[in-house]
C-alpha cells in the first residue's frame, strides 16, 4: 500500500516548533523579498488570508488580528524537513521525497493489523520527534492515496489519519474531492471536465477510458486508472538526475546598475557550479537572464542569452566568465532590473567529459582547488571561501526582514530556555 | 607446504571484463607495515556520543541559575532528545505559556510537577489550567569552562 504523509502548514509549523508565543495564534511565512504568503496555519485561513497574497493588501488584516508575520527562513525549513524524512525512513525502504514537506512511502502491515493504526504510529513518531504535525492518507495507488490525505487534513474525525484501504468509504471520499483537486488534473483540464459535467473525482473515475484517453491524453488515463484503484505511477525512489540548474532571485530592489547585477550574476553562478559539483556534473550551457518588475509602471524589458561551454565544465571561474560575456551582451543600462538568474544545461557526468587538449594541467589544479573551496564551505558554512571578491551586499540581495533565528543550523542563533 | 602462486592473468575473471583484485593489493607497500593496521578504528567522536538519535536532537542555550543543583548553569548549552522519553525525575525542556524552561519534572501523587534544582525558587504544579507542554528530555549540559 501506499501512504502520503504531508506535513500541516510545514513553514509555519517549523516556525512554531521553536517559538513558543506562536502557538495558537495566526501566523503567515512570506515568499522571497517578504512579496507573497506562501504559508499559514489554519487559524490565519481562518481569517480568510489567502494562499499567494501580497503581504502589502493585507496589511491591516495582519495588523487588526496580531497576524504573526515571518519570512522564509529557508535553512530551518530544510533541517527539519530532513529530520522529518529520516523519521519516515524508518517505516519503509521505499521513500520517495515527493517535495520538501511531502513524502510517498510503500508500507506493509500484518494480516491483524490496520493502516490506520500504522497511520497513526507514523503521524505521532513525526510529531514526537521532529514536533511537525503530519496528515497521513492511505490506499492501493499514489493518486488515491492522496485523495485519502486530502480528507485527513480537514476531517475532524479522521484527526489527521484516513486509510483508504478496502475502504467502504471510498466512494463518498471521491465524491467529496471537487476534480481540480485530483494530483495530476491541472486548472487546463479541471475547466475542459466542468463543461463536460465531470465536477468531483468521482465523476472523473466513471468517465470512459477512451473519453479520457482522446482529451487527455494516456497521461490522464493513468491518473483514472489509478482512481480506479490499480496502481500505474511508480514510487521514484532516486531523484531523476536533473536536466538542467537554475538559481534565480528576485533582487531586494530594483537596480539598474551594471556592478549589481554582475555582482548577482557571480552569487548565482557560484551557487550553480557548487550544485553541479555535488551531483558530479559538467556543464555544457550556460544560460543568463535578466528582467525589469513586471508589476511596476515604466518600461519593461527581458532578455536572455545561452552560450556554449566547451569543453564542458564544473569550474566556476570558466561558468562566471561565459555568464559575464552574456550578461554584457543582454545589458542595456536604462532599465531598472529586478530580477536575474543562471542555468546551466548541457549536463554531463564529470568522469565521462572528454580530456582537454591542452590547458591540462592548469583544470587538474583549479579541479583541486574547487574540490577544497567546496570542502571548506561544507565544514565551516557557506561562503567561508568566495571565488573572486564582489559585493555581497546591495540591492540585488534578497530580503529577509523577518526571518527568524536558524535554530537548527547555526550555533548562534539557537533557542534560549530559561532557568529562573 | 607452500601454497602454489597463481599469477592473476591467469585467474579466470570472476564477472564481466574487469579483473577484480583484493583491495589490499590495489597500493603497493613500501617500508614497513604498520603493526596497528589490523586494528584501524575510527578516532572517537563526542558528537556520537552527545547525539543518539540526530533527527530528535536539539540543541538550546540556558539563561539563568535556577538548575544549578543539576548541574546546568547560566550559559550552558543542553542537548535535547525528543524521542527520549520523560519519567518522573528527569530533567526537561518545556513549553510553560509563552516561554522555554528548563526543569525537573516530578510526579507526586500523580500530579506532574516542574522542580527547580535551586532554593532560591519555587516549584511550580502543573494544573489543568497551565498551559504546559513537554518539549523534550534534556540528556546532556555542556558548560565551558574557564
């Protein structure tokens, strides 16, 4: 069987693990550069604050109800969603880290025993542990599994725990899901299967599998067939090596300077190259943009430009200088930009990246020098060792007002408890 | 009696087209071998021993005097494992309204109780108005010396 256990409002039940004066009370975690609420615990849904909100249009909703306002604070988050995945790792050899609070697991119990007893072992260890409250959904394929989680995060009676395992109930679980709910029907499809009176899972199980198959695709029969209760999607259990890296930001505040933007453009390249060293990678692309603010009044404009990296390569110095190049060629100074980014594409594993002609020796040494700035930052934090010198602080830097403490990942910022 | 040598080419391989050979001798020996080798051990790590179960384990920093009868004093740094669990007698980190606090957690006839290990504070019971919750046990202080 398959079980889908979603942590309950993760940002913001990461925030709380380590404050005490936010719990019970509404509290909202904002997108980069504080813009959007992209998490909220039920007592701010309650309030009616809605998921992608600009904090600015709330602004007296936060202000009238004491709405604890955070922004994302994303080393923590990351920490505990590692810990909360290590818990589930003991319930099963086959995970499959669906997103950063999110997790398919294949789990087994004896004939004696129930998946919702085993739901429940699984959702009090989480919480135990990691102190993150998890929804757990069951049943025989990855799409009704999580039409089990749905229910389990809103029914009281459920408490967090549904199995839909030879269920009676499973039929009034589809028929209570509205269809653009259902993993796999985007908003696209979910307004295409409303004309065709298709308004819950339930309808779209009855549908036809030719019906389905002429308007969807066999990608939509398969999310049918598994409503159906036979199981098409496998558990991914090692992450598809990726096709591309991108690291993007949206800058602090707009800028139009020349010296920012290369001084972002470096940032994120560094970033790039340290990700494609850790999965063993060579670059053999490298792609730069560049973007004014869409929802600002005054002329737009965008650009990008991909260059090629030959032979390919994991060196940041040789990435940032083909970056550079493309930077000047997209730059045009009389636009405020506000945000830019890299991708490197073209990847290939390291090992099987044909030998250079020449220069030899010089990328065997920078190879080692690379290896020892990754191997220094790994040991003593981000960033103890920078490639060039560029400005670390300016406009384009992303904000964070208020971020709280990283409780977990550095020895400064951990909590105080108080002997009195 | 001596064992007849086999050179490895005429081995036959044992899977597929790479010849395997034993680790010992993929690195050539030279000067003398060390009479320790057989007992290579990895050097000990006080985090191993500070952190049983890495993914419960947290860690927090103490303010104030009240535990000093337990050893843990102003400054300190406890380690906390959640998934340890709590009996009458152990030291705790709890939620208590809207602050962390570090205590003894006693239970006297049934009731729970949060003991400080300092006469110069009070015992606080735990009520069924209290807002209380035990956050984690706490196995470990670290005071630095000076």
């Amino acid at each position: 069987m398959i079980a889908l256990v979603d942590c309950n409002s993760f940002y913001c039940s990461c925030e709380r693990v380590f404050d005490p004066t936010l719990v019970g009370r509404p509290v909202v975690v904002l997108s980069n550069n504080d813009g959007n609420i992209i998490a909220r615990t039920s007592e701010a849904k309650a309030l009616g604050i809605a998921m992608g909100a600009p904090a600015f249009k709330i602004r007296d909703l936060i202000k009238w109800h004491g709405v604890i306002v955070r922004s994302s604070n994303y080393e923590l988050y990351g920490d505990m969603s590692a810990r909360v995945m290590d818990c589930l790792s003991d319930f099963t050899d086959e995970l499959e880290t669906y997103s950063i609070d999110e997790a398919f697991l294949r789990v087994y119990v004896g004939a004696k025993d129930s998946f919702a007893d085993l739901g429940r072992e699984i959702r009090g260890r989480v919480l135990k542990h990691t102190g993150i409250p998890v929804s757990v959904g069951m049943a025989e394929t990855k799409t009704l599994a999580k039409v089990a989680n749905y229910h389990a995060k809103r029914s009281e009676k459920a408490a967090g725990v549904l199995s839909l395992v030879r269920s009676a109930y499973r039929d009034l679980a589809l028929a209570r899901l509205p269809v653009d709910e259902v993993w796999g029907v985007g908003p696209r499809y979910t307004e295409m299967l409303r004309r065709h009176g298709i308004e819950t899972a339930l309808d779209l199980r009855d549908a036809p599998d030719d019906w389905v198959r002429d308007r969807m695709t066999v990608v939509g029969l398969r999310t049918v067939t598994e409503l159906r209760g036979t199981p098409c999607i496998p558990l991914e259990i090692t992450p598809p090596n990726k096709k591309l890296i991108t690291v993007s930001r949206s800058f602090g505040a707009a800028t139009a300077s020349l010296d920012e933007l290369r001084a972002a453009i470096a940032f994120y390249t560094a970033r790039a190259a340290e990700k494609l060293r850790r999965q063993k990678l060579a670059a053999g692309a490298v792609t730069v943009f560049i973007e004014t603010d869409r929802f600002k009044p005054g002329p737009q404009y965008s650009n990008s430009v991909t260059l090629n990296v030959a032979p390919k390569s994991d060196n940041t110095w040789e990435l940032r200088e083909l970056a550079f190049s493309g930077l000047a060629r997209i730059y045009k100074p009389e636009y405020d930009y506000r945000r830019a980014g890299v991708t490197l594409g073209g990847l290939e594993l390291a090992d099987l990246v044909a030998k250079r002609l020449w220069e030899d020796d010089w990328y065997e040494r920078q190879r080692r020098l690379m290896a020892a700035v990754d191997r220094l930052n790994g040991k003593y934090g981000r960033d103890t060792v920078r490639c060039g010198l560029f400005h670390t602080e300016g406009l384009w830097r992303t904000r964070f007002a208020k971020r709280s403490p990283r409780y977990t990942t550095r020895w400064s910022e951990i909590c105080e408890v108080a002997a009195k | 009696m001596a064992l007849p040598v086999v050179p490895y080419a005429a081995r036959p391989p044992s899977t597929g087209d790479a010849l395997e050979l034993p680790f010992s001798l993929a690195c050539v020996p030279a000067g003398f071998p060390s009479p320790a080798e057989d007992h290579l051990e990895n050097s000990l790590d006080i985090a191993k021993y500070l952190v049983k179960r890495p993914k419960a384990t947290f860690f927090m920093r103490v303010a104030g005097d009240s535990m000093v009868g337990a050893g843990i004093h102003d400054g300190d740094m406890i380690v906390i494992d959640r998934a340890d669990q709590v009996k009458d007698g152990s030291i705790v980190v709890a939620r208590l309204n809207e602050e962390f606090v570090v205590k003894r957690y006693r239970l006297i006839d049934g009731r729970p109780w949060l003991y400080p290990a300092n006469e110069a504070y009070e015992p606080i019971e735990v009520t069924e108005d209290t807002d209380f919750e035990i956050w984690g046990r706490v196995t470990f202080a670290i005071t630095t010396l000076r």
